[in-house]
C-alpha cells in the first residue's frame, strides 16, 4: 500500500467521524431545548428533588391532575438508584416526546430497592416556548 492512498485513509477517518457526530446533533432551536430538558429533568431526579422536579409538570395537567402532599411524601421516602431512558419517541412534528424511563429507587425506611416504569410525556408549547411533563411524577407504587 503506498503512502498517499494511507494517508488519504486516514484523513478520511475524522472526517467521517466528525460528520457522524453532526448528524447526532440536534438540528432546530426546539430540538436543542427538548434535549437540555429531558437532561436537567433526568438530573433533578437522580438527585431525588422531587418538588424541583414537579416544577416542570404543565399546569393544564396539574389543574386536572394536582399533585397532592403525600404523594410528594411518599416520594421523598425514595432515593434513585439508577434513571435508565428505555424508550423514545417523537410525534407531532417534533412537539411530543414520549419516553419510556426505568427508575430504580431505594426505600429509605424499608431498605429496599424497587424498580418502575415511568411513562413521561413531553410536549412543546410554542407560545412560552417551553417543554413540560403531561404525564406526572413517577409513581413508586407502580412495579416494572
């Protein structure tokens, strides 16, 4: 193999790779903030604030569904363990997200872990330009 064709091969490689990961970007200002989100949303529960969590619940599904202070309680008796995203899917032109997330929590007064399913809706409001959760907080009595 000569020098030239080698080299070309490997000028090829990062280019390639850099087109790769451009690709895996996201493209519109929407998508950009659906992912900043979701990341500080998964971030906040990792962390098991559950009243900074529920600050991103859309206040259409609260009206109809309020979150009520034993429902915060029984969540505060829960640390995560672990937030697994499971599945995701785009609908609506990029306006909904609906997630599938496998979050372990550790009963603190039990000591014992559990694992659920938390089936998040996400959707985009153009008027505030904001993304919110249609769907709640996890529920630790619901089993994967």
């Amino acid at each position: 193999m000569n020098d030239t064709l080698r080299m070309t091969r490997w000028a090829v490689l990062p280019l390639s790779l850099l087109v790769l990961m451009l690709t895996a970007c996201p493209t519109s200002q929407v998508e950009k903030e659906r992912s900043e989100v979701l990341k500080q949303y998964e971030t906040i529960v990792r962390w098991s604030q559950w009243d900074a969590a529920a600050d991103f619940i859309s206040m259409d599904y609260q009206k109809e569904h309020p979150i009520s202070r034993l429902e915060l309680d029984r969540l505060r008796l829960f640390k995560v363990t672990a937030y697994t995203v499971r599945s995701t899917g785009v609908f609506d032109e990029g306006m909904t997200v609906r997630q599938g997330v496998e979050i372990k929590l550790f009963n603190t007064n039990q000591g014992v872990e559990r694992v659920i399913t938390d089936n998040q809706e996400w959707r985009f409001n153009p008027e505030t330009k904001r993304w919110k959760l249609h769907s709640g907080l996890p529920d630790p009595t619901r089993r994967y």
